[in-house]
C-alpha cells in the first residue's frame, strides 16, 4: 500500500496561533482523494495515532471536497518546536 507521501500532491503545515498548527493533505488525483475520504484513511483517531497525540488534540477536521483535500488543526503541546512534537513529525512529510 503506498504511503500518505506518494499519493498526496503535497502536505503542508503552518502555524495556527500561538498553540495550534494547520495541515493541509491536497491529492492532485481525485480518485485519489476520493479513495482516501471514502475508506476513512484519514481521520481524527488516525491522525491523533500517527502523531501520537491524545485524539482531543485534534481541534479541527474537514473533508475540503472541491480541493481534493483534507483539513485539519492540532494542538500543540508548550514546549513547541522540540524535535519529537507531533506537528514536527508530520511536517517531515512535506519532504517526502
């Protein structure tokens, strides 16, 4: 199964206030996207699990349909912008 990385077109990340961080997962393929969104890939639990996050961190989640995207804020923990915060490991994405 391909990763989050190959198939998405890009997957950014930026602050949102001074504790929270905004990502961006935007699929160029509609079927794609259409295949994520339909078998629930991404999800608050899946993201709180994948970030290793308690799943209340996930703030806000929306399935952005006209731009083959999916949206979604986390929480950030204080000591923000250590190397193992969550929002540090899923911007390493953005590279991939």
């Amino acid at each position: 199964m391909p990763t989050l990385g190959q198939i998405a077109s890009a997957i950014r990340s930026r602050p949102a206030g001074a504790d929270h961080a905004a990502f961006d997962v935007i699929f160029h393929d509609r079927g794609q996207f259409e295949q994520v969104r339909d078998a629930a890939l991404l999800t608050p639990d899946s993201i709180a699990d994948l970030l290793r996050i308690p799943v209340e961190w996930v703030t806000r989640f929306r399935v952005y349909e006209p731009g083959n995207a999916i949206q979604f804020t986390i929480r950030r923990d204080p000591g923000a912008g250590d190397p193992a915060e969550a929002a540090a490991l899923l911007a390493e994405l953005d590279v991939v």
